[in-house]
C-alpha cells in the first residue's frame, strides 16, 4: 500500500481512456494523466517550447490517434513517450511526472 505521505492523484477511471485529465499537484502544479487502454502516462502541463499549458482551456487537451497538440503554438507530442513529433518545441519532449497505480488509484510515484 502506498505511504501515507504520497499523493493521490484520482482514482484510474476518472481519466478517459483514450483522453486525459488534468491534476493540480499540491505543490501547485499542473500534471497532464493520459489512458490509451491499459498503459498510462503522466506528464508536468507546460510545453517545453513556451513554458505554457498544454491544454485549451482547463483539462482540455487536443489529442488525436496517440497525438497531443500544444493548443497555444501547434507542438505536437506523442502520448505514449512525450516525445516531440513536430512544432516548435525544437526536439524537447515533454517532462514525465513518475506514477504509479495501486487497486485502481494512481499515485504520485
């Protein structure tokens, strides 16, 4: 069982498979939680191109076949590694925030 000092995030079926959710961490960022099936991923909200959010409006990200779009410059990133796939954010993939899921809860890892 986790340590009581870790943070949980949400339980794993308030992120939409195929989608993401937004979760403030208690130090006052911004984490992005993504499900495609049964993998998931989490990244910081901010873009390395800007240092801006990732999504459109709050917990509105543009995701598309695995694709994440950068809704203020067009960076695109992929889902499953953060990898920068086009756009400027000139090669810097996004920063992963390490998790993990215990009984259907995702933890803060």
């Amino acid at each position: 069982m986790p340590d009581v000092t870790e943070q949980c995030l949400c339980r794993l079926a308030e992120v939409p498979d195929t989608g993401a959710l937004t979760v403030a961490l208690s130090d006052g960022k911004s984490v992005i939680l993504i499900r495609q099936k049964d993998q998931q991923h989490a990244y910081s909200n901010v873009c390395p191109h800007a240092g801006r959010r990732l999504d459109w409006a709050p917990g509105k990200f543009l995701i598309k076949r695995g694709v994440m779009t950068c809704a203020a410059h067009g960076a695109s990133f992929d889902v499953a590694d953060g990898t920068c796939l086009g756009g400027p954010c000139r090669g810097e993939g996004l920063q992963t925030v390490p998790i993990r899921v215990v009984d259907d809860v995702v933890w803060l890892d």
